[in-house]
C-alpha cells in the first residue's frame, strides 16, 4: 500500500471520527443552556458539515496534490472550530454545566492534537503547504 492510499484511509478515519465527536458534542450540548445549545450547535454544525464535505472530497482526489488540498482545507476548518470548545465552553457567560464543559474540553482538545499531527503529516506525505 503507497504512503498517499495510506494517508488516505487515516483522513477518512480522522473525519468519520470528527463528525462522530462533534455530533456527540451537540447532543451533550442540548443538556445545558440555551447559549451553549447555540454554540456547539454553530461550532459543531460547521465541523461537521466541513468533515463530511471533505470525506466526499478526498474520495473523489485523484491525484495525490487533489488528496493533499482536500486534507489540508476539512484539518484547519476542524483544527479552527475545535478552539471554539476547547476556548468557549467554560466561559461563564455560556453558563454550561460539568458535563458539557467537560465534553467540550475533551472534544475540543482531541480534535485540536489530531488535526495539528494530521496536518504535519498531510504536509509531509504530499507536499502540499501548510496554507489554505
């Protein structure tokens, strides 16, 4: 198996994990205030349209620049929307209890590491720039 059909499958296994993480984190979400229910719902939403979209993206690639730019573009989005829990949730304004805070932190968190090695990675193995 080639580095680029490798890189392949692990992206796909990074976006069906962020899609299954931040769905969690919107249905946790649901359990707190309303502020919070909006946020993740907004965060969460975006992330997880962006990691379906690049799914879809990165089966479609034909060539390893096409796999590398789909990559590259659904890691930052998440990487960016991921400091949204991480940075928000235990924000006071948003008054979010123990369990989203702490699913929020968690899930902000792994995807934060994962995107950052996964882009490294991507860099690497395509030579495809760290930029957008």
């Amino acid at each position: 198996m080639s580095d680029i059909a490798k890189l392949k499958k692990n992206i796909n296994l990074v976006f069906l994990i962020f899609l299954v993480l931040n769905l969690v984190a919107i249905a946790i979400s649901a359990t707190g205030s309303i502020r919070t229910l909006y946020l993740f719902a907004i965060i969460g939403g975006m992330a997880a349209i962006v990691s379906v979209f690049s799914l879809i993206r990165l089966s479609l690639a034909a060539s390893t620049t096409m796999v590398g730019r789909a990559a590259m573009q659904g890691l930052w989005v998440n990487c960016s929307m991921a400091l949204g829990y991480f940075l928000t949730a235990p924000s006071s304004y948003f008054a979010s209890s123990a369990i989203v805070w702490g699913v929020g932190f968690i899930a902000g968190g792994v995807v934060f590491v994962v995107s950052i090695y996964m882009l490294i990675m991507v860099r690497r193995t395509t030579g495809v720039p760290l930029s957008i």
